[in-house]
C-alpha cells in the first residue's frame, strides 16, 4: 500500500532591508524552516541616495532559488516587507519616472516645514508626501506625469499580484492616518489638496496614493506574471498578504503592537515606538505620528543613523580628529624619521591628496545647503541671525582664541611656546622638544582641518585642491597682523586676534584690487604680491623709515 506523503504548512516572510533582502520560511507555530538571504546597498548619485530596482528582482530571484524548502512544504500564504517612506512615483502604465528616493534622504525640509504648519502634524522629510511637494517646489518635470505612489514593499507587492493597496502601517509614512486607523485622514487630504492645486496637476493627490488595508486579510494572490519576475521558484495562487513596512513588521516580531507597549530599533535607522490609547492631539515636531499593522495609533522617535546628513557638529569633530592625526603624521615625520620640516609637511600633503579622493569618491563635492544641515552657508551672508556667517565666523573666532589661550598657558602649552621661539634654550631646560614639535603640528592641523571643514560648508562644495591655496592666506594672515598689530598688541591671546584681523586685511585687499578690475587669473600673482609686500614692511621700517637718532646711534655703534 502506498502511504500518502505528509505535507507540512508553511508561510513565506520576504524583508526588503536597507543593506539585505532576505526570505524566511516559518511553520504555523513562527519556527523558521529554512531562511536565505541577498546583500545590497543604496547608492548615493547625483546628490540622491537611491537603489537601482533591478537589483530588488535580481535578489529576490537569488533569495527564493537558495530558499531550502523541505520536500512535502506547502507555501500557504507569503507577504512583503521593505524599508519605509520615500519616494517611488510612476506613470500611468507604472514606469518609473525618477530614481527611487530613499527614506535616507533629507532633501525635502522645505516642504516638510510647510506641509507640517499647514496640517499642524508632524511631516517628516522622508515621507512620500513630502517629496511630492518638494518636486513641486523645485519644478521637477517629472510631476505631471506622477499617476502612482507607493513604498518598497507596495511596489513589490503589486508587480506580484497586480494589487495596488499597502499596510496601514507602511501607509502611515506616506500621508497621515485619520484617527480610526483605517484610511488616509481626509481633512488633511483636503488641506493638502488645495495646496496642491495651486500648481494645477492633472491629478489628485488622493487618486496617487495605494489603498489602505489592515494586517490580516487578503491583498491578493501570486500571479502567473509575478511568479514569473520571481524565477518561477513559487507557484501562481499564492495569497499575499497586506505589504507591509519595516517599522510595523518590527512591531509584531517585538510583541510591542498592544497599547502601552514599545520597542526600540537600533539598524540603518534609529526609531522608537510606543503603541497609544488615542492619537495625539497637538503639535509634536519630534514625534512621528504612525500606526502598528492594524491602524492603532504610535509615537516614534527617528533618527537617521547612516545617511548623508550626518550631524554637523560630529561631522566638525571627525574633521578635527583628522586633522589631528595629519598633524601627528608630519611630526613624526619629523622627529622620529629625521625628514626637515617643510619635506614632512609637503609629503603628509601629498599623500592626503589620495586620501581626500578616497573619501569623496571624486574631485569635487557639492555640498548644497538644501540637502544638508550645515553650520553656515554663503547664501546666508545678507540674513541677519545666528547662523549668519559673520556672526558664527565672530563666534568661532572668540572661542577658538579663549580655549587656546588657556591651553597655551598651561605648562603643556608654554612648552610647546618655548619650543617653538627657541628650540635649543628649551632643551637646556630640560623639555621634551620633539615632543613638543609632534603636539604644536597636531594643534595646528586640528585647527586648520577645522577651518576646511567650515570654509566647504561656507563655499557649497569640497574640492581635492582646495587646502593648496589656503597655506598662503595662512601665511598672509599671520604676516600682516604681526607688521601691523605687533607694537600695538603685546598680549597672547590680542595676538591670535590679530591673526583675524590680518586674514580680514587680506581678503579686503584682495577685493579692492578685483574690484578695480584686476584679472582674476592673475589671483595668486596677486596674493604672493600681498604677502611679499607685507613680509618686506618690517625691513622697510626699520631701514628707511627709522628715526635719524637711532641711525646715528647705530653708526656710533658700528665705528666703535
């Protein structure tokens, strides 16, 4: 007699993560029975963190072709997770219109700023709505055409079962949720809209947007199509379940989707959830307003832990520490390798020439004031407030001064002063001189990676060459704050501040010379005139320009 085989029920999970697209086969008690997975990345192009959505049907034909399914499994029921928010608009016959925007972008924060005064809720600048808006604001040409929107997961999940619908919960960061969790709010809907229509698009926003359905039901079944994008490794029929977003799908496995529970996402991302009673009722620009797969309303908390707008001041901190070990490198250069100090510094440069190229990936950066937060930014000179580049220049400068002048008053400090104005008498008195030449360049090249770092901010963009040209500004400042503040300012600290105040002559110099019609080409002809003048003014003065007593005094000094 033959025996009839035993068959073993199984559900398929697919996760589309920012770094790993993976697949999980579990049985009905949540036990995992074979899992695979698929390693990518986001790409960062044209000022845009993107993923090419080739690779989204290229991995998961690699996931479910490694997937061991044990002999007798029968998939009853599979469903699609992916990375929330961003920005995935296609035409009407779904051809993608511009390059997947990711939810690492943050390029968006006029039209979240303007989109959350208006709801008054909380509009983060990943959301899909405000990268519609954002395109509108920039009359991207694009827009017209936009007939859909949706997420990762929605677009999966539709070219597999021609189902065009989302989890409230991956909804929910797209456009806000109305307090019932079943469906995009429509008071908001309606204010948006008529800003919307003050661009007259053939479209409304409402008819762009994925239908909203809760966890648990049906969303559709795998099509002969669909199979087919998935390498026919599973069969047409199979039902699917509501797409869902990372964040809800991270909800369920933490058991945190009842009321007055919470979890904590520490990935590419950095979020926290806590599941309320109701929705919150006010303004909370800290606080995301989204919902668990079911529609239940949650506060989040999110940060964007791997993105390219990493948080100005660690950015400042990291070029500091750069700086730093630049300047540690050229001092042991120095004084361990026996290398005179101006070859030291020249092939430390070289050799961070190679690293620079590395770190940006090319030549030249733009560094645009729209798609990052930056400190300062040259289109805020005529703006009058804190983050005014004078203002924030005056800042610097004081601080920088205050901190230098204690350290350099310390016995640390006077050594490294000692050693510099004379390294011999400094020797006799028993200091550590090459010691003391390792931390006066590591001061030094902190302070001037610090200048780089603010100035690329200042300009817009980052340049490979850029610190070439800045040695003689340095030069310039240091040589005319000292030929014309030296007898005036007698003070440590009043003579860093004639440093600035030399740097400011310069640049004065310099303008009032283009402005007269000089040949810009001609700019560093100029600048080494500006510096050899200044650098000659104390043998001027003391040649020609002395008092006839003294002469006679040096002339009587001389005979005798």
């Amino acid at each position: 007699m033959n025996q009839e085989k035993k068959t073993r029920d199984a559900y398929l999970g697919i996760e589309l993560g920012s770094t790993r697209i993976k697949a999980v086969l579990m049985d009905g008690r949540f036990a995992p029975i074979a899992s695979a997975g698929y390693t990518w990345a986001s790409r960062y192009e044209n000022g845009i963190w993107t993923y090419d959505l080739a690779f989204v049907w290229e991995g998961l034909s690699r996931v479910l072709a490694e997937l061991k399914v044990p002999e007798g499994t029968v998939i009853r029921s599979a469903g699609v997770s992916a990375m929330m928010h961003g920005y995935l608009a296609f035409d009407k016959d779904w051809n993608l219109l511009v390059p997947f925007r990711t939810w690492q972008n943050t390029t968006t924060r006029q039209a979240s700023e303007a989109l959350t005064e208006l709801l008054h809720s909380n509009i983060p600048q990943r959301w899909s709505v405000a990268h519609l808006y954002q395109a509108l604001l920039n009359g991207e040409e694009h827009v017209p055409q936009v007939a859909h929107l949706t997420t990762l997961a929605g677009y999966v999940h539709f070219l597999l079962t021609g189902e065009n619908v989302l989890c409230v919960d991956d909804a929910s960061g797209m456009f806000p949720i109305n307090p019932a969790g079943t469906d995009y709010d429509e008071t908001m809907l309606e204010k948006t809209q008529k800003l919307l229509d003050e661009y007259h698009m053939p479209w409304k926003l409402r008819e762009l947007l994925p239908g909203v359905l809760p966890a648990g039901v049906p969303a559709g079944t795998l099509t002969q199509k669909g199979a087919a994008r998935l390498g026919n490794t599973l069969e047409p029929g199979v039902p699917f379940a509501p797409p869902a977003g990372d964040g809800g799908t991270g909800m369920v496995a933490t058991n945190s989707v009842a009321v007055r529970t919470g979890n904590v996402s520490a990935g590419t991302s950095i979020f926290a959830d806590i599941v309320l009673e109701k929705p919150l009722k006010g303004l909370y620009p800290e606080i995301d307003n989204v919902t668990t797969p079911t529609g239940r309303p949650v506060a989040e908390i999110h940060c964007n832990n791997c993105t390219n707008d990493m948080n100005v001041w660690v950015s400042l901190l990291a070029a500091v520490l750069a700086g730093l070990a630049t300047g540690l490198v050229t001092g042991l250069l120095h004084t361990f390798m026996g290398i005179p100090a101006i070859l030291a510094g020249i092939l430390t440069q070289l050799a961070l020439y190679s690293i620079n190229l590395k770190i940006m990936g090319k030549a030249n950066q733009s560094i645009n004031v729209d798609k990052y937060g930056l400190l300062i930014s040259l289109r805020w000179v005529k703006e009058f407030a804190l983050h005014n580049p004078i203002i924030m220049v005056i800042i610097v400068t004081a601080v920088l001064i205050g901190v230098l002048y204690w350290f350099f008053g310390t016995e640390l400090g006077c050594g490294i002063r000692a050693t510099g104005s004379n390294p011999a008498m400094s020797r006799a008195q028993g200091i550590n001189t090459n010691l003391n030449v390792v931390l006066g360049l590591a001061v030094s090249n902190g302070l001037v990676a610090l200048s780089g770092a603010l100035l690329s901010q200042y300009q817009g963009f980052s340049d490979v060459s850029m610190g070439r040209g800045a040695i003689v500004i340095g030069l310039a400042a240091v040589i005319i704050g000292e030929a014309l503040f030296s007898r005036i300012f007698h003070n440590f600290a009043l003579k860093m501040v004639s440093v600035s105040l030399g740097a400011i002559i310069y640049y004065i110099v310099i303008q009032l010379v283009l402005t007269l019609g000089f040949d810009a080409n001609l700019l560093k002809l100029l600048s080494a005139s500006v510096v050899a003048v200044f650098l000659a003014v104390p043998y001027w003065k003391s040649k020609y320009f002395s008092k006839p007593v003294k002469k006679a005094q040096k002339e009587d000094a001389k005979n005798a």
